[in-house]
C-alpha cells in the first residue's frame, strides 16, 4: 500500500495494528512530504528526520514482539512550534527565541509519545501566535494548500496545511481567540477548541495563560476525538488544568443524533454574513436536521461587550509577558504583531480586573441565553470568505487589523467563555476555497460536539477532499 494519503489518522493506526504497513513505511512516507510539500507551502520549521526514523523502527520492534503500544502507534503527527520537545528548537514563530532549547517535553507530548505517537517535526506558525491569518513577517506566510494566494489561517498555521496538504495525520495547535478554527476552516479540515483547561498547557508558550488551550486539528471529528481522548489527560504538575478524569471521546460517536437539540442563533452570527457562507451553514444543517437533530431558535447576549473583555484579557496579559522584549528588542518583532500588542499597554488594572472579575456572571448568561433550551449552537467559523494574503499585507498596519478583526468576528468571546468549540468542514466557495460551520457547547462537553461532527461526516464527504498539490 502506497496510497497513504487516502487514510485519515484512525486509519492509519488501524492499518498499522492490522500489520497492512509498518510505522516506518508511513514515517518515511510523512518525513519526504514534510520536506517536499512542507516547505512549498511554508508549514515547516524543523524536521525530525532521524529521530522520528529511530522511533518509527522501535515501534515496529515493539509491535513484532509485543503488539503495538498504544492508539496512536507509529502514527506520524507534527505540531505547533510552540508546544516543546525536550532537547529541540521551539521559537513559537519569533526571532526573539530563535535558539531557545526546549528542557523537557510539553505535557501534552508526553501523552501522544504514550499513546504511540511519532513525531515528525515542528510546523510554521504565526509570531507568538499573533495573528489570524498565518502571517509570520520574518519566516514568510503559510501558504493554503488549497490555493497559494489565500490566507491559510493562523496562528496554527503549519497544522492546518500539514493536515489538509495529507503531510501528517493530525497535529496540535493552540487557540486564544480562534487559532485552531481558523486555519482548520480556511484549509478544510477538522479542529477542537477544548473547554479552558480541560488539557494542561504545561510546556506551550503562552499568548493569554487564561484564555489558551491546546487542542487537535486532523482531518475527521472522530480523528480529533482520538487525540484529545490522550491529550485531557490531568496533569497535577499543571495547576491550571483540571482534575477532571480523561474521556473517551470516541466511544461516543454514534452517528445518532435523535434527542439532540441544535440552536441556531438569528443576531450577531448571521449578520453582515457573505452569501456563500450562509447557504454553506444552512445545507450543513439540512444534514444535522436529516440525521436526528432538532434545530431550534436561540438568542444571543451582547457579544461585542465579551469581544472587548476577551481584547482587554488578552492584550493586557501579553503585553505583560512581552514588555521587556517590546522595550529592548523592538525592532524583532513584526509591525504588525506589535500593534497587535502593544493596546495591552493602555488597558487600566481596574479595567483588567473587571474583565476577570465578571468573566463567571457573562459565561453564565451565555449558557442560560444561548445553550438554555439546547446541547450546542450552530454558528460560522468566518462570517466572510478567506481572504488573500495580499489583502491582509497591504497598505496602513491599523487598515489591516481593523479588515483582519472581521476574521475572529465570532470566534474571540468563545475564547473568554471558555466554551469548547469545534470547525467542520462544509463545502467549498465558488473560488474554490474551503467553507465552514462551528458547534460551540457547554463546558466540557466536548463528547456533544464531537458526536454533532462526526455524525455530519458520516453524511458529507467534504473531510475527505484533498487540494491537488
């Protein structure tokens, strides 16, 4: 077998358990499409060659002796570049790290290494994940793999075109105000947002230490549920992440929807929505209302109000981790990035202490107005289609923030809520680009919206188209 980049990730483990191909086969595979199709599309930073070919071949002894080690055994994954292995180069996409040797393993790494992971390499990223659209002044943009022209998303940029481009089988990303479902939406493929602190952060740079989370972007929901099944683990190192015990996410994935009520709110999300957009979220919900889901009418509270909370937390956070560098090192970091930043500089403490003060009271209101009378509500990814690179770099740095906040129009309260959040593919624009839908539920309950995905995939066959690169 020799066509591997028809297997989505559960497939390849199964295939590799059944003995079809071996962990080495498939890594040698992965390893030349890093060095090929990676770096065409800019999705690499560093590739592992001979350390992930050493534990590809220990894999495969182990398996020949004693059957494999885990779910993920032999399966080749990469991730973002500021998730560190122990030993190696993580800079999280900045010049002011360039260097920085990672002492031991992220948590999370530990956990996939367990459950049989092989790990590949470090993808591209935006600089100190600081941007919505893969731009990266000093490394070069992602490039979608879909079309080159177009953002691919970011600040995960790397994953999203790892797995959509068919290089690795999954990745892990981060997402402070839409990192994960940005690039999975823009690059077609699946992604998780888990519930704030359901998985350690133990070992990732941060951007907003309350507002971060890791999470999975592979090609299928239930492809996301077997990796963060592994990675939501508690860590009791990790002070921040939950005691709350691991999950089996993919023991849940029925393709039953009957019972399950889906709210579809008619303000803020549907406004000012682009018309390709709007019919790609109701033909996805024609599917859900076919599979079993009852769709019912939601409300919404005032969302630009969580908007600016999540500004003011995130902003002011980051400004605090990056104030020394900004004074000293100005100069290395991108224009843009540091426009992005620099706002948390002006942000009074009582207006900081207020954002955290009433982030319960809001995150409450949005449950008992949103998620009430339902188990998750439908909403966009993007609300306009995926812009070009150009015109997300061109012309006065606060023109282009201002045209790049419409991206993140309904992604950043999420983030303040803490809610868990997933992308899904859901078909293509007229210009060929990848479209999305989003489920955002209770927290954790991500079994429900992993369930929701998967059962919408069962139907679709949009997870499984690949761009002809």
């Amino acid at each position: 077998m020799s066509d591997f980049e028809k297997m989505d990730l559960v497939g390849a483990a199964t295939a590799i358990a059944n003995k079809s191909i071996s962990a080495s086969e498939l890594t040698a595979w992965s390893l030349a499409r890093m060095e090929s199709l990676g770096k065409q599309c800019n999705a690499v930073f560093r590739i592992d060659n001979e350390l992930a070919t050493q534990r590809a071949r220990t894999l495969d002894t182990i398996q020949a002796s004693k059957g494999v080690t885990g779910p993920l055994h032999g399966v080749p994954l990469a991730h973002k570049d500021l998730i560190e292995v122990a030993g190696l180069e993580n800079h999280a996409g900045s010049k002011i790290l360039r260097g920085h040797i990672a002492d031991k393993n992220a948590w999370v790494i530990d956990t996939l290494n367990a459950a049989g992971q092989v790990n590949v390499g470090s993808l591209h990223m935006c600089e100190f994940a600081m941007s919505p659209t893969g731009f990266n002044g000093h490394y070069g943009h992602g490039l979608n793999p879909w079309n080159p022209e177009y953002t691919c998303g970011g600040s995960s940029s790397g994953s999203g075109i790892a797995v959509a481009a068919r290089i690795v089988f999954g990745s892990l990303g981060s997402d402070t105000g839409g990192s994960i479902r940005h690039p999975s939406a823009m690059c077609g493929v699946t992604g998780i947002k888990p519930t704030a602190r359901r998985v350690s952060i133990e070992g990732v740079f941060p951007l907003s230490k309350t507002l971060d989370c890791v999470g999975p972007i592979a090609q299928t929901a239930r492809d996301c549920a077997r990796l963060l099944t592994h990675i939501s683990r508690p860590n009791p190192n990790d002070s921040w992440c939950t005691t709350k015990p691991a999950h089996d996410y993919e023991a849940a994935l029925s393709g039953d929807l009957n019972g399950l009520k889906i709210g579809v709110p008619q303000t803020y999300y549907r406004e000012n929505l682009d018309p390709e957009v709007a019919q790609a979220l109701e033909m996805s919900l024609e599917v859900l209302k076919q599979r079993g889901a009852e769709l019912v009418d939601v409300s919404v509270p005032d969302i630009s109000r969580l908007n600016t909370m999540a500004g003011i937390v995130m902003t002011s956070q980051a400004a605090a981790l990056h104030r020394e560098w900004i004074q000293t090192r100005p100069e290395d970091y991108a224009e843009q990035v540091r426009a992005r930043i620099e706002p948390g500089f002006t942000h009074s403490a009582v207006s900081y202490v207020d954002a955290m003060r009433f982030q319960q009271a809001l995150t409450d209101e949005y449950l008992n107005t949103c998620l009430k009378d339902c188990d998750a509500i439908h909403i966009p990814v993007l609300t306009v289609q995926t812009p070009t690179i150009a015109s997300t770099t061109t012309g006065d740095t606060q023109n282009i923030l201002k045209s790049i906040a419409h991206l993140t129009y309904a992604n950043r309260a999420i983030n303040y809520l803490g809610l868990p959040a997933i992308s899904v593919p859901a078909g293509f624009s007229s210009s060929g680009m990848p479209l999305a839908f989003q489920l955002v539920g209770r927290p954790f309950d991500e079994t429900t919206l992993l369930k929701i995905a998967d059962a919408y995939q069962q139907d679709t066959h949009w997870h499984q188209q690949r761009p002809s690169i």
